[in-house]
C-alpha cells in the first residue's frame, strides 16, 4: 500500500519561516528598525509634508564625476 504525504503544513510552515527570516534580514540591513516601523513614519512624514518621500542618502563630495556622452559614429570618424 502506497502511503499518501500531504506537504500542505509543510509548505506553510517553510512560508513563514522565510517570511520571519526576510523581516530579520531587513531590520539588520536597515539599523535594526523593523520594515512596518520605517512604513509608518515614512507614511507619518509624508502626510505632514505633503509630498511624496524616499529614504536616500547624501552625495558624497567626493563623487563628482561628471556626465559624458560621446557618439560612437562620430568618434569613429574623427579618427
């Protein structure tokens, strides 16, 4: 007689242990302050500003390189 798995707990059980990892993996990455408590003042910010945020960072002095565009074509035939 063939014996029947059901992988339905199991595949729930792997689902939220990789959720709680996620949520972990997050809050090490990000000073350890939880995602919902970064949304929630963000969501805070926003409403007392108006305007739509993002969390960025500040641009180094150091980083000053400037933009270039050349053509390819008329690098070509300069040459």
């Amino acid at each position: 007689m063939a014996k029947v798995v059901d992988f339905n707990e199991a595949e729930k059980k792997a689902r939220k242990r990789d959720f709680d990892l996620e949520k972990l993996q997050y809050a090490l990455d990000h000073g350890g302050i939880p995602q919902d408590q970064l949304e929630n003042a963000m969501e805070l910010l926003s409403k007392a500003t108006g305007k739509d945020l993002y969390i960025g960072t500040k641009r180094s002095p150091q980083s000053k390189v400037r933009f270039a565009q050349i053509i390819a074509r008329k690098l070509e035939l300069s040459k």
